[in-house]
C-alpha cells in the first residue's frame, strides 16, 4: 500500500532498485521547469561559492528586498524559508490552530503538519472535497458557504485553511477575484486563510500577496523550486500581514535558507528570458500533450499549470511498467479523494515528452 505521505520526485529509490545511475531516470512525478536552473543562477552559484564559508544571513535581507519590491508590500511582511514546505509548518507551529480546513485531493503536507501539532488526532480536519465530476473545480459559493458551517459549528476555535492554488495534484485554479470574496469571507469568520501559490508562475497570473497588507487573515505561501527548478537548494517564502509575519517569525529556525539558496533565488527573479521561454513552452507542450491523451483515450483533467492528473483504467500497471524502464510518474492513489485510477504526469521537454507518450501508446495498445 502507498504511504499516505510519500511524494514524487524519489528518483533515488528506483536508482536504486534498478542499479542504475540516477541521471538515468525520467522523472515525470516531479512537476519543476523542464529547463533547469537557468545558465544565469548557474554562474551566480559559481561566483559566490565562497559564500558557504559564512553563515548565511539569518534575515534573508537581499531577497527579501526584491520580492518586497517585486510585490509591492511591507518588507517585514515577508518570511523567507527552507522552500515552502516550511512555512506550511511554521504556520501550523504559530497559530497552534484547532481546527484545519483543506480541499481533497490537494497538497498532503497541511494536514500533515496539523496532525504532527495534534497528536495524529485527525478529528479536527475538515476537508471540502472536489468532485470529479465537476472536473476537480472550487465552487466558490459552496466553498464560502463550507466555512461558515465550520465556524458556526466551532465558535470559539482557532481555524486556519490551506488553499493550493493551482492546486496540487488537480492543476486546478481559483481566479484573483474570487479568492478575494474568500480571503473577506475568511476575515468576516476570523478564519485564517493560507494561499499555497507555489504553482501560480507558471500560469502566469496576479499573486494575491498584496492582499495580505490590509487582511491580517490571510497568508500566501510560495516555492522557488518548482518554476526556478532549485528543489535541491530548498527556497520559499511566505507574505503575511505585518503583525502576522512577526508572529511566525518567533517560531522560525535561524539559518533555515542557505547562502547559496539566496544567492540563487535573488538570480533567478531577474532572468526575464528564462520565464519568458518558460511560459512559451510550456504552452506549446501542454497542447501537444493533450492531443496525444486524446488519441491514447487517457482521461485528462484541464490543467492551469505543468502538470496533468490522469485517469485509466490500468493506471496501477501503466505506473509499475514504466517504474520498471527507469520512467517516474506520480501514483495519486495516496490523495484523499483520488483512486487506484489516478496519476499525474509533469510538463517536460518535446524530447522527454515523445518518450512518455510513445511509452504509454504501447502499453495502451495492450488493453
């Protein structure tokens, strides 16, 4: 059976159990930029090696300046991490919440998190399940409507939601404007609001971080790893409201983001090529993608992002099969509200791509 927690990207177990180099493996269960670190963070990487002789700045204070910047808030809004998984875990840590809302399927680490803090007690998770026949979608008007049935239920209880947006594994994703309906609603319950956008550059859309400054109940949470393909250096940050931020920042561990992870990151939000060749491909590959699944008859959920959910019948033997050619897909039967039937595949290059479609058309010729 699939550990609940188990996530993509493990390439170094198959390696291992195929006594293969790791370079080897077609990793299609790891949604990153299909590119890699771009030639630019390579070379500032190169010229600050010396800087891991130091402590790293405890304070993040160069790149915390250029996102202040770059999102037009507070600089003490903002909480740089060890990617964004730590931030969910420093939310969790600070607010020492009661109660957990989350969609399901989504991102398994918030209740993770929470049931770490609660003893494995998962009573108090509330989940607002996506419908596959409504292809996955928030309705927003029921999802509103959800939080005020928690609350009415639990007065007095501290509440915070998780919202991945676009969320994982779906690739579904809630426009601005209705997550500011939310994010007021969320104010009006005195529910705090957590907004995973760590998919949302590939989009591109507006982050709602501004919103944060006049909201202090509601929180945004990003990953660098995912669009800057940098999971190996771990980088995140959070946008809080101010009185928030300082808050967390009381939980947070010193030096949890390394010299070379901030030396990176400040590099790689100046390469306006890199993410302008991003998007064009990722475009293009999408659609190329698409058509194939059509053809193959494998079941694709519309997706904002780089990555797809699918569904098939023999999802189980697609996966082992090509587990067994050194090719990593991502087995969604460990989500919450997802089956046996469901994987999910990454955006990667036409090259790589050509390989996972051309290996899916002959297992599908089999049944």
């Amino acid at each position: 059976m699939l550990d609940r927690y188990v996530h993509g990207g493990d390439l170094y177990s198959l390696a291992e159990e195929l006594n293969i180099s790791e370079n080897l493996i077609l990793d299609f269960s790891s949604s990153i930029n299909p590119f890699g670190v771009s030639k630019k963070v390579k070379r500032a990487i190169i010229r600050g090696i010396d800087s891991i002789k130091n402590y790293p700045d405890p304070k993040v204070r160069k790149l915390t300046e250029i996102l202040a910047e770059r999102i037009n808030v507070e600089k003490s809004s903002i909480i740089c991490g060890n990617g964004a998984t730590e931030l969910i875990y420093l939310t969790i840590r600070a607010l020492k919440p009661d109660i957990l809302i989350t969609l399901s399927p989504s991102f398994v680490e918030y209740e993770r998190a929470f049931l770490i803090f609660n003893d494995w007690k998962d009573k108090n998770i509330h989940y607002f399940n996506l419908k596959e026949e409504n292809l996955f979608q928030v309705c927003v008007a029921e999802f509103i409507q959800f939080l005020r049935r928690v609350r009415k239920n639990s007065e007095n209880a501290k509440i915070v939601g998780f919202l991945c947006n676009p969320n994982n594994p779906t690739g579904t994703y809630i426009d601005r404007e209705r997550l500011i309906e939310i994010s007021e609603e969320a104010r009006k319950l005195n529910i705090y609001m957590i907004v995973d956008e760590s998919f949302l550059e590939f989009i591109p859309q507006l982050s709602l971080a501004d919103i944060t400054q006049k909201n202090p109940y509601v929180g945004v949470i990003s990953s660098m790893t995912k669009f800057y393909a940098l999971p190996g250096l771990r980088i995140g940050y959070g946008v809080f409201n101010p009185s928030l931020a300082i808050s967390l920042q009381k939980y947070k561990e010193p030096w949890s983001v390394n010299a070379l992870a901030q030396i990176a990151a400040c590099e790689a939000l100046t390469d306006h090529t890199y993410v302008k060749l991003t998007h064009s491909i990722i475009y293009r590959e999408k659609k190329w993608l698409e058509r194939h699944f059509r053809r193959l008859n494998i079941k694709f959920f519309a997706s904002a992002t780089n990555f797809y959910l699918l569904k098939h019948s023999k999802a189980q033997e697609i996966i082992r099969i090509l587990r067994q050619r050194g090719i990593l897909l991502r087995d969604c039967s460990n989500f919450r509200g997802l089956g046996k039937e469901f994987f999910r595949v990454a955006v990667k290059k036409r090259k790589e791509n050509k390989i996972l479609i051309k290996e899916l058309s002959n297992i599908c010729q089999q049944y």
